[in-house]
C-alpha cells in the first residue's frame, strides 16, 4: 500500500458520508506505532556503567535507560557496555582498574534495574496528563 491510497471506513459504524475522512495508509501505520508504544511492555528497564580512561584520569558513566524485553539476557544487552570497560578502561591508574571490575561485575549480573522508578515517573506523568 503506498502512502496515497486511503482506507474506507465502516459506514456500518458512522453511516454513509458521515464521520471523519479515510485515513491514509501513513495514518493507519502512525496509529499502530502510537498503539504499539502505549501497550504495557513485558520486560524490564535497565542501566548499565562502564569506565573510560583517559592519560592518568579515569571516568565511571552510566548507560542511559535500556529496555530488555522479556527473553532477551540482559548480559547481551549490556555486552557493548562491558567491551569499552575492557578496551579503555583498565589502563587509568589507580581508579581504572578497581571501577572497569566494577562495571563487569555489574553488567555480567544484568545492570542495574530501574523497572520500578520508569514504572513510577511513566505513572505520574499520565496522572498529570488528565
């Protein structure tokens, strides 16, 4: 279907010529896209850190929100995370080492998960929306 062609709608549910016009095919798929999103996601939200070294100084950061879907490891999802550990962040001494071990052991145990918090501020901003 390309982007011109329209959709009749139901004259069983507005009745002839009356009710909104037919929606474009670009409408039908945005509608699906907003339907999709609104949907409650099965999985949980997560943040990941790694360490980034630099000359002698050394920086501990954190992913931003990551969503894991239900069936998907978390381990993979945070693999990109525990790699810039590995390359760049060992080698600031002294707090390379110890915050690039940290950031492994946190991402190889699935990150941090900030499911409840996401689920809370996702709440309160559609109570405010009313």
């Amino acid at each position: 279907m390309t982007s011109n062609q329209t959709l009749p709608r139901s004259d069983a549910l507005w009745g002839p010529g009356v009710g909104p016009s037919p929606m474009t095919a670009d409408e039908v798929v945005m509608t699906e896209f907003i339907a999709a999103a609104m949907e409650p996601r099965r999985g949980r939200f997560v943040v990941y850190s790694y360490c980034v070294s630099v000359l002698v100084m050394s920086f501990k950061r954190s992913s931003g929100i990551v969503f894991v879907p239900e069936g998907t490891s978390p381990f993979v999802a945070g693999l990109r995370y525990s790699l810039i550990s590995l390359l760049v962040g060992w080698w600031g001494l002294p707090w390379g080492i110890f915050w690039t071990l940290q950031s492994l052991i946190g991402n190889t145990a699935g990150g941090r998960d900030v499911t409840e918090t996401v689920e809370l501020v996702r709440s309160g901003l559609a109570a405010n929306d009313l």
